[in-house]
C-alpha cells in the first residue's frame, strides 16, 4: 500500500472561517493533540494576515516536533518573507504557495490573464524555495479551470521547486466522478508529476467534500487537506474523521495507508469543539454524539445478538469511553488517576490535586462520575486564565421578567461583590459581571447543553463575545447548574483577553 499524507488546516482554513480569535495557548493545545493523533502535516495559521497569526505559526514552528508546519502565503514576496520568518524554528518547515486559475479568478479577482497567472505561479515557488525545500503549491479554483492550462501551471509549478501540488474544490462545485477524473487527468498529462505529491483540497458546499476528497484519492492523490469536525469557510471543508474512518474501515477500497492514531479522533473532536465554540450535531459521522447509539427496537435487537449487525464502527475504535469502573465522591486519587490514564490523561502532582479537588465537587453533586464527565472536567477551563475567577453568585427573580444577581469575583487576587438587574437571571448575571470588569464587548451568542448523561447532568455553557475591532472570543462554562456554567462561560470569555481590570471598575 501507498502512503496517504494527512494535512490538517483546522487552524489555518477552519480558525479563518470562524470569526473567532484563537489565542497562541488555544492554538498550541490544538497542535499538540494533532500531533498525538499522528497527522502530517499542520497548516498553522497565514502569517501575513494578522501579527496574531504571525506568532501562532512562530510559536507553533517552535514547540511542535515529528510534524510539518505549513504556513499559507499569497504568490507575493511579502507574504513568503513574512512565512519564512513565522516558519524559521521548525523542524520541517513547509511554505504553502500560490494563485487562483479559473478563468473567474484571474478575470475577476486578480486581474491577470492566463500568461500573467502563469509567471507570478512560477515566480511564487521560486522565491519559496529560496527558503525552505518543501514547497507547497495551490492551484485555486482548480476544479473550475481550464484542465490543459491546469495541467501547465502545474507543470511549471513543479519545475520552478513545488514539491506538493494542491488541485482544489475551492467552492464545492465537483461530483465525485467529476473531482476524480480531473485528478486523473492532472496524474496522467503533467509529465513531470513523479516529482510531486498530488493533494486534494475539497469544500462542502454541496455536502460532497469528503466523496470528493475519496474519489481524488482513488484516482492516485497521495495527500488529502482535512479539518477537524468539517469546519471551514462557508459549509466546511473535508472532515479529517470521515476520510480517515471511511479509510480504516474500508482499506481495501483504497490502497493506502496513513499514520493516523484512530482512538485519539473522539478525543480531537472534542477538543476542537471546546476551544473554537462550534458544536458538534448530534447525528455527525463518526463523533457525533448519536453515531453510535441504537433506538429502533430491530436495531436493538440486532445490535444485542451481534453488535455488526448495525454497527460497521466500535465506538472505542475511535475512543469513545466505555466505563469499567464507577467513580464516585468515596473514589481516591489513584481511582481517579488510573481512570484518567485509561483516557490519555498523565496528571501528576499538584496538577492531580487540583483536578481531584474539582472531582470531588462534581462527584457530591451528581454521586457518580461518567468518562464523558471526566473529559468535561480535564477540559474545564476555569482557574487556566486566572485573572478573573467566579467566588460566589446569588439569584433573586420578581416575577418572570425581572431578575437580580449579586456576584462575588476575584480580580488579579482581590475579592469584589457587586450587583445589578436584568430580565432574566442570565441576563442579570451577565449585566452584573460586565458591571464588574468594565467589559464592554457585545454578546453575540449564548448556548446551553447538556453533556452528560442522567437528571444531574454536567451543562455546557458557550457565550461568544464580539468586540469593536471585530475579535469575537469564545468562552466555556461547565457546571451542574446551568446558571453557574453561564457565569464560568462568560467569566472565561473576558479572562482569555488578558485584560487588566482597575479597582474603579471592579
């Protein structure tokens, strides 16, 4: 079997599709779980697009090691000068590189002809390789172009250095057969393809990204371009989870093989979802929280006879938790310890107190503790981002419109109380914290959900703040009592901004 790359652009092509403001710490928690779950190559972030971004990629570059960090760039000198620096301490550096060339793209976009398109092609690779020796070249609106002018940019792409060449989806406009002829046709017509690794880049505007995606990879492309949960510009890219399963369970359809550590793909999802605020839908292939449970008696029934009657997927394949022991608030830490490590966590220490502190709160208030407890709790983000932290709250409602929270906070380790109205006890909360902080962005979203199991089950609280220079930062809350989830979410959202807070606003 041949070898299939995994490029993953969740930071790069799913974090520019949010409107969200990932910080450095954000990006690197990410980095490093795709790291464990074994991806090739990481498309850290477009360095030329923010300073944010530039530091991300720098920081990224840095601490990652055993992975290619790719840094995106327009085909100009300025954006590679700046992704060369951003990528100047990684192991295996990687610029990506290059020019739309669909007729609408260089007409309308960029206002060259198919000759000018060309040249500032060529150009962009060479002056690439000036810098690193994997260089990256994508050919936008590849789908849409002319395949003979395709077939000669990429051609001179990988004369000029190009040691991957991208053929994008860019707006999710293929049929499967479509998108694999042309990969076919790019394969059979570049002469000089044996120097190159073909990718595939597939959108889901039409819900066929990942058939897409698998059909490119049938017809010989040796690198597929993925997201964690499908996130990307407008309905998403290809999900990382559907390619790599559709793969490992069907292997013999494919004749590939990647490096892919599957039982980490439950835990990466999570993750993703946590830190960028964008759920994933119950009934999503592979992680979503319905893709293994069986309601229709026929299924059940098959399911209790031989679980491959309706399922192709064991949920532990991917690491979906199955609980061997029961924790409860009579639990020690070695209990909690030993479970931890049966779910990938290595706590030690002072970090095994404190996680074990917070274990016993949660265990008094819903007597059992559940895996998918614990992966909340690991994932908790109070007390990360400490300048602000939640002591007290206190709810009084006047009927069913009007509502008081009196709320105790400590700021940069100083306690304040303070309270104010609203027109509901969330509302309320929110008013008097904003009170508190001087806070003045807006709140553009606010979610509840369960994430447990059971009548005492953990709530998910997410608030997406949105502020005047257009950041939109996204905050976690979780707690028994959705009230308090709410203050934690909000509290999280302000604390990630590291602002200072003075005592008149406090």
């Amino acid at each position: 079997m041949q070898r299939l790359y995994i490029f993953d652009t969740t930071l790069r092509d799913g974090e520019q599709s949010l409107g969200i403001t990932l910080n450095v710490k954000e990006k690197l928690e990410i980095g490093h779980q795709l790291v464990k779950l074994g991806v090739d190559i990481i498309e850290a972030g477009f360095p030329a697009s923010s300073p944010g971004d530039l530091e991300s990629v720098r920081t990224l570059a840095a601490e990652l090691k055993g992975v290619t960090i790719c840094g995106l760039t327009r085909a100009v000198p300025q954006d590679i000068d700046i992704c060369a620096e951003a990528l100047r301490k990684a192991e295996n550096p990687r610029i990506h590189t290059g020019i739309g060339v669909s007729p609408v793209h260089m007409e309308k976009k960029l206002g060259l002809n198919p000759e000018q398109t060309l040249e500032q092609a060529v150009f962009a690779v060479k002056y690439a390789k000036r810098y690193v020796n994997d260089v990256e070249f994508y050919a936008e609106d590849a789908f849409r172009s002319d395949p003979a002018f395709l077939v000669k940019v990429i051609e001179e792409a990988i004369k000029a250095g190009a040691t991957v060449v991208n053929i994008p989806d860019t707006v999710g406009y293929a049929n499967p057969w479509e998108y694999g002829e042309l990969i076919d046709f790019v394969i059979k017509n570049v002469r000089n393809i044996d120097k190159a690794v073909v990718s595939v880049h597939c959108h889901n505007d039409l819900g066929m990204a990942t058939a897409n995606a698998l059909a490119g990879i049938r017809a010989g492309a040796r690198q597929v371009e993925v997201t964690i949960n499908g996130i990307g510009e407008r309905a998403g890219n290809t999900s990382f989870e559907e390619v790599v399963m559709a793969i490992y369970t069907r292997r013999d359809g494919y004749g590939v093989k990647n490096n892919i550590k599957v039982y980490e793909i439950s835990a990466t999802s999570r993750l993703v979802s946590r830190i960028t605020g964008v759920a994933v839908p119950d009934y999503k292939a592979i992680v979503g929280a319905n893709a293994y449970s069986h309601a229709s008696g026929i299924h059940q029934d098959g399911v209790l006879k031989d679980r491959e009657t309706y399922e192709i997927i064991k949920p532990e394949t991917i690491g979906v938790p199955q609980n061997i022991i029961s924790l409860t608030a009579r639990s020690g830490r070695h209990a909690l310890k030993y479970r931890l490590e049966e779910l990938g966590y290595k706590v030690e220490g002072d970090q095994l107190n404190d996680v074990y502190k917070r274990f016993l709160h949660l265990a008094d208030s819903k007597q059992e503790v559940f895996d998918q407890d614990l992966y909340v709790l690991m994932g908790d983000p109070e007390g990360k981002a400490s300048n602000i932290l939640l002591q007290s709250m206190a709810i009084s409602t006047s009927g069913i419109e009007t509502a008081t929270a009196t709320v105790t906070l400590e700021i940069e380790g100083r306690k304040f109380t303070d309270a104010a109205c609203g027109n509901g006890p969330v509302n309320a909360l929110f008013n008097t914290i904003d009170r508190m902080t001087g806070n003045d962005a807006m709140l553009e979203d606010y979610t509840l959900k369960s994430v447990t199991r059971g009548s005492k089950a953990l709530g998910e609280a997410t608030v997406k703040l949105r502020y005047n220079d257009g950041r939109l930062v996204v905050g976690k809350g979780f707690s028994t009592d959705i009230i308090e989830a709410s203050a934690k979410a909000y509290i999280n959202a302000l604390a990630k901004q590291n602002h200072k807070f003075s005592k008149s606003q406090a």
